[in-house]
C-alpha cells in the first residue's frame, strides 16, 4: 500500500477482510471505522475551542476521584453513540465510567469489547495544548462483564491512539505492524501516510515527570542520572529530556523519532503501584510499541503479559526505544537482586589524586 493514496477503508478491506486466515477478523474493520467516526467527531468538536462551549470543568469526579472537564464527559458520549448500534460490541468500559457500559437493548450485541480513554491529556485543553484519544479492543470470552475485560494486553486485537495536533492522527495495529494515518479534512477520510512505523532501537531522548524524582525508586534515579550526565558520565552521549503531560503526545514522539516514555512506581503514593490506567492507556500503547519494534515494561515485567485484577487498575510504565527500555529493566533487576553499583569514577576512590592518602 503506499503513502498518501490508502485510506483507512481500503487499509482496513485489504488487511483484515480479504486477509486468509484460520481465524476471521468479521466485523473488526467496521468498528475500527466507527471508531474513526468517534474521532472525527472530536476532532472537529475540539477544533471549535472555547468557542465550541465544553471547556472548563464539568464539577464531577470519575472513579479514580480526579476532576472532570466537560470535554471528558463529550467526548466519551462521542464514543458511546458512534459505537453502540452498530451490532459488533458486547460491552465497553472508558476511563470516565465505572463500570461496564451494557449495550442498549435495542441493539445486538457483538463479538468485540472497547476499551477507551475518550480524551487523554485533558489538562492540556485550556492552554490549547496537545490532546488524544486511545482505545483497545479485545474478542468477547463469555459474558460482557468485568471479567471479561481483566485479560492480558497480549490479547488484545486492535489497539490505537488519536492526536489532535495541528493535524488530526489516528495511529493503529491490528497486529501487522503500527501504521498512521492523517485525516484530510476536505473530504473527510484518514489517509495512510506513516506505514510500518518503526522506533529506533536507540535514543537520546527521555520523557518523565521530574518533580516526582524523590519519590522514584532507585532504578529509576540510576537511569535518569546517568542522562543528565551526559558526556561526562558512563553513556558519554547527551541527552534531552521532555515532558508534554499528556501520554499520546509522549508515545507519538517516540513512535516518530525514538525515545523513552517513564512514568514508574513512585512513593508518593504509597498504596498505588504506579499511575497509568492499565486496559486505557498502558495496555493500548505497548501493543503499539512492541508492534513498532520497541519494548514497554513495567520495570519488572513485560506489561502485555500483566493480567489487570480491576477495570481501573494502574501500573508503572516504561517503554520505547528497546535498548534505552531493556537498560532500565536490567537495572530494576540489579537492584532487587542487591547488584545495583551505581557509576563512579575511579578518581575520586579511596587513594584519588583529589584526597590525602590515609594515615
């Protein structure tokens, strides 16, 4: 298929439809289009601004206590229209509900499940900032209840994002590969322009929330000191650091030029094991990364093989570039096997030329 003349249909007819195989994809390029239409729709509701009359707060809170912005709420009720009618879900569950939306009776129901964070970055809409969509979509195993949706990454069938930058992106697997397309506003379709994305296995490039950096485990520290070092340290290269606050903005840096996304487990929060949404955001996003070449972690473990227990459980995230990634899981590993032996430079040992010899 080439750049620039594939749209998202024929992309879709072409991978899915008329793609032989023992197991069959039937319906999964129908509602991956209406997924394209939900975000179509917010695309073109964002673009309004302030002028469109949803922004500022909605004075509500979701399941995980955090304040609503009247975009959270519009933009998930975009997905719940767009996706329910269509005879292909069983059940949807998005990080604005607690629990899983039941299919209205008037509809049939699907062999599908969506998950959805309708409006990631939310924070970023008053000052204008970079905002995006994710969504996740697994084959229905039984009933369409909680249980049904708390199964390994790795099994998910499609998984994608959408940002909304100064042009609107929708980036998709469906297990062949990461594959972007840029929606042409004139007439209305997503065309492929970024095929088989591919992250460079090595970067100079790191993304994490610095004022958390007494709170991070030392793994962790190890790792983004040793950036900061720059040259003059053990990686003897130099390194620049971001932070966007919003987790799509992050990874499509990464899927475009390399890098590392870190939003690891942090005392601050003693009780919670880390603090993104494990089937909205780091589920969805390591499917992309690892089908782009790259690796995503926990720090400890491979975060496709973590089985979520609840809908809104969150886990450390660490992924990207597979070298950059792979360094700090060994060096998790390091630490809890009391092997961590952080860098030091041999002239400040014992007997360095900078200290008296011992008496």
């Amino acid at each position: 298929m080439q750049d620039g003349r594939t749209t998202l249909s024929k992309f879709l007819i072409d991978t899915l439809d008329r793609k032989p195989g023992p197991e069959s994809a039937s319906g999964l390029s129908a509602l991956l289009i209406d997924v394209a239409a939900s975000i179509k729709t917010i695309s073109a509701a964002l673009t309004k601004g302030a002028l469109g009359g949803n922004y500022g707060s909605a004075e509500t809170h979701n399941t995980h206590g955090e304040e609503q912005k009247k975009l959270d709420l519009a933009t998930n009720e975009i997905f719940l229209q767009h996706c329910e009618w269509d005879g292909l879900l069983a059940g949807m569950v998005s990080e604005e509900m607690e629990g899983v939306y039941a299919i209205p009776d008037a509809y049939p129901r699907g062999e599908y499940l969506l998950a959805f964070d309708p409006l990631d970055g939310s924070s970023n809409i008053d000052i204008n900032g970079v905002v995006g969509s994710i969504f996740s979509v697994l084959r229905v195993n039984g009933t369409a209840g909680d249980a049904a949706f708390l199964r390994p990454g790795r099994e998910q069938v499609a998984a994608g994002y959408a940002i909304y930058g100064p042009s609107t992106m929708l980036v998709l697997s469906v297990g062949n590969g990461t594959h972007g397309f840029t929606l042409e506003r004139d007439v209305g379709n997503f065309v492929l322009t970024h095929s088989d994305i591919r992250i460079p296995e090595d970067s100079c490039e790191f993304a994490i929330n610095a004022s958390n950096e007494r709170f991070w485990e030392p793994p962790v520290r190890r790792y983004v000191q040793e950036c900061k070092d720059g040259k003059s340290g053990c990686r003897q290269r130099d390194f620049n650091m971001r932070w966007i606050a919003s987790m799509v903005a992050e990874v499509h840096r990464i899927l475009m030029r390399g890098g590392v996304f870190m939003y690891p487990r942090d005392f601050k929060t003693p009780a919670m094991q880390g603090r993104l949404r494990m089937l909205y955001e780091a589920s969805p996003m390591s499917f992309l990364v690892e089908q782009a070449g790259g690796m995503s972690i926990t720090g400890r473990e491979r975060i496709l093989d973590v089985k979520p227990q609840a809908l809104h459980e969150r886990v450390p995230v660490i992924l990207g570039s597979k070298n950059e990634v792979a360094r700090i899981g060994r060096y998790h590993g390091e630490y809890d096997r009391g092997e961590d032996k952080p860098y030091t430079s041999p002239l400040f040992n014992e007997r360095s030329l900078f200290l008296p010899d011992p008496v």
